[in-house]
C-alpha cells in the first residue's frame, strides 16, 4: 500500500492528513483525492481548516461510485450465424460481456467472463452445440467491475 498526502500551504497537519484519515476509514481502495480551497477572506483557523478538510472528504468519499476487482478469462469462439442471439443470451446469464463480433464465414467472438462463471457458460455451450462448440481462453486479466452497494 502507498500514501501520501500534502498541505500543500496550509498550516501542518491540517489539509492532507485529515483527508488521509477519510480515505482511510472509507474502506476504498486504489483512490486520490484532491480538495481545492478557494480564499473567501474568512480566516478559518487550524481547527477550521482540518474540519473543512474532512468534511470535503466525507462528501466525496459518500458520493463516489464502487467497484470490485474481480478476475476475469477473455476467450475467443467461432459459431455459425445461426446461434449468435442465443449465445449473446448466454453471456449475459453467465455474467459476460460480448467484447467483440467478427463477421466473415463464421462469427468469432471476443468474450470476457469472470473466472467463476466460465465453466458454467462452457457447459452451456457444450449442450446448445452437441459438444462441437468450445471457448478457448486468450487472456486472464482483473477488472473492475461496477458495483450495486
């Protein structure tokens, strides 16, 4: 884990480390922020400043979306036009996303599937197909994925 934080001309330990400790407490992770104070004339003091500071923070800490890390397979697979919705269909059920279509003789598609739900799209495959289709895994990379909290 690294961080850092700045005052950047403001009296020690009262723009970043307040702001540090928001972040902190927030359970986020992979995050920067940055709070900009505009003079207004009004003198807010140490105990002004951390708490603006801090309620900054709050506010942007309350507001951001949230996502997950989650490991993913790309794949690759070649179907005749006649399965393409049903296969799109398929991906969505099995928490896929069709990446990319490539149209020619055959379809192949460009699919990313989190790792727990590809042997379930794998089967069904092999049920819609008799056996004869199969996704061939490409790539495993970690996504973040938008999440519903």
């Amino acid at each position: 884990m690294t961080e850092y934080f700045s005052d950047d001309g403001e009296p020690s330990g009262t723009a970043g480390r307040p702001a540090l400790a928001v972040l902190r407490g927030s359970g986020l992770g992979d995050v920067a922020v940055v709070v900009t104070r505009y003079f207004g004339g009004t003198l807010l003091g140490t105990g002004g400043l951390v708490k603006a500071y801090t309620e900054s923070t709050q506010m942007v800490v309350n507001v951001v979306g949230r996502g997950r890390r989650v490991a993913t397979y790309v794949s690759m697979l070649a179907i005749p036009y006649n399965l393409l919705e049903q296969i799109r269909l398929m991906v969505t059920r099995n928490n896929g996303e069709v990446l990319g279509e490539d149209f020619a003789g055959d379809i192949t598609m460009t699919l990313q599937f989190p790792i727990a739900r590809f042997d379930a799209f794998q089967s069904e495959l092999r049920d819609l197909s008799a056996g004869r289709l199969k996704a061939e895994v490409i790539e495993t990379r970690e996504v973040v994925l938008a999440s519903n909290e």
